[in-house]
C-alpha cells in the first residue's frame, strides 16, 4: 500500500508543473583523482565541438509519471556545453601534468608559448534521462593533433554513465547524477592523458 501510494505521489508530482518547461543546472564535478606520475609539456585546446544527435541547447529530457516529455534541462545562463567541458578537460591534463592553455584565453598566443601539442574534442554524448530513476551518460572524443601538419597523433573516447532512484525530481538529484557521471569521465581521461602512449603523442609534434 505505501508503495502504491509513493509511486502515486510521484506521478502526480511529475504530472505537475516541475516538469514543464527548461531547469537550468550546475553543472560540475568533484576534485579529480591524483595523478603522482606528472607527465610535461605545453598543450593548446580548442574549444570542443558539440556532436550530439540532441537539440545542443538541452543537456536532458523533464518527463511525467507516464514517462512523455515534458520539459528539459539546460545549463544557466550564459554557459555553453562547448565551453564547460572544453575546461573541464583542460583541468584534466592539468592534472595529469602539462601546461594546458584553452585557445582564445591569456597565455594562448603562440608568440608567448610554444605548444608542443594541440588537443581537440568532440562531445558525442552528454545526457540525462528519467523515467522513475534519473541517469546521464557521457561520451567525449579527444585528439592529439601536431601543431605543424594538423596531423592526428593520439585518439581515445572516454565514456561514463550514473543513474539514482528518482525521488522527487528535484534540481538537486539531476545536478548529483551529472556530477557523478561527469567525474568518472574526467578521471578517466586524466588517466588517459598521464599514460605514456599520450606522452609519446605529445613528444611526436611534426612527425
């Protein structure tokens, strides 16, 4: 009986106006794992392109108790997927060590630095979904591109996926399930970054 009246509350809850319309969201993520083995060097990165097969406006679906969509998730004001997750995964190699400039910033001026590799990406996948529990996946290409010929010198996809009980739809588990989605992508692309197949790509430059 109480599971009967809890999955009724929830329907009528997302049958309500929490689902309709746009939610904006944090997006973020937790401190990354250390990396004890530094590699170096200095890295430009271009501003990641936006691949999805979605509406790159939305990051996710609002659904009600029968699972139609009503709404969506966005990100606040003045953010752009691109832009977070091109420096969240600076942040990564930085973690892993080198001296990552995002194109376009102070420092980036090749008069000033001189790159040794450039670093580009493609967010394939970065979406939630709810339907009685709320999940979103991640999947973000990233490249090892020579500064001199364009050449592609390293290429790996790093992928991630978290889902929660969905208990009352509320900004906070959306944010909490991206977060931890999120985190589990960016370790594992720091991982990638500090392994010495990139450090070799890194060294490669014209070749």
């Amino acid at each position: 009986m109480f599971r009967k009246l809890t999955m009724i509350g929830l329907a009528a809850l997302l049958l309500g106006g929490c689902a309709i319309g746009t939610t904006p969201l944090n997006v973020t993520h937790e401190p990354l794992a250390k990396i004890e083995a530094k590699k170096s060097g200095n890295i430009l990165v271009r501003t990641f392109v936006d691949r999805r097969k979605e509406e790159h406006q939305y990051i996710g679906n609002k659904r009600n108790g029968f699972g139609m969509v009503l709404g969506h998730v966005g990100l606040k004001d003045g953010q752009t997927l691109e832009g977070l997750l091109t420096g969240y995964f600076a942040g990564a190699l930085r973690e892993a060590g080198y001296n990552a400039v995002i194109q376009g910033e102070p420092g980036a001026d090749a008069q000033q630095v001189k790159f040794d590799a450039v670093v580009e990406g493609e967010i394939v996948e970065f979406w939630l979904d709810l339907y009685m529990k709320v999940w979103h996946n991640v999947e973000v290409k990233t490249r090892v591109v020579s500064p001199v010929n364009q050449a592609v010198l390293w290429e790996r996809t790093v992928q991630a996926d978290q889902s929660n009980v969905l208990w009352i739809g509320a900004s906070g588990e959306f944010e909490r399930v991206i977060n931890e989605a999120l985190t589990k992508a960016l370790n594992q692309a720091a991982a990638d970054y500090a392994s010495n197949d990139f450090q070799q790509a890194v060294n490669k430059k014209a070749l």
